[in-house]
C-alpha cells in the first residue's frame, strides 16, 4: 500500500468519524456553545455537560490529526 493511499484512508476514516459526531444522540457543540451552556446552567446537567464536552474534545483531536495529515 503506497502511502498516498495510506494517508487517503486516514483521511476518509477521519471524515467519517467527524460525520458520526453530529449524528449522536449527544450533537458535538462547539466551543462558543459549550460556554454558553456553562454559563447558563448554573451547575445543573452536569452529565450532559461532561458528554458534550467528550464530545467536543474528542472533535478537536480529528481536528489536529487531520491537520497534520
């Protein structure tokens, strides 16, 4: 397998991941979201807070391999 083929691959897989996102049950916020969230919450839906920001961390990992890709 040539590495162009490599990298193609990877880079399909990391689409595909990123799609998956904002198809879930819990969509993937952005940062602007999940600060306003935070703010308006009071402390209250802490569970849903912790899965959006999973899910916002896991987005910016795709991100930065992507990037170095």
């Amino acid at each position: 397998m040539t590495k162009e083929l490599k990298v193609s691959k990877i880079q399909q897989w990391l689409n595909d991941q990123q799609q998956m996102l904002d198809r879930g049950i819990v969509a993937t916020p952005t940062e602007k979201y999940l600060e306003r969230f935070t703010a308006a919450n009071g402390g209250s839906g802490d569970f849903l807070l912790m899965q959006l920001a999973k899910n916002y961390g896991y987005q910016l990992a795709l991100d930065n391999l992507q990037n170095e890709l």
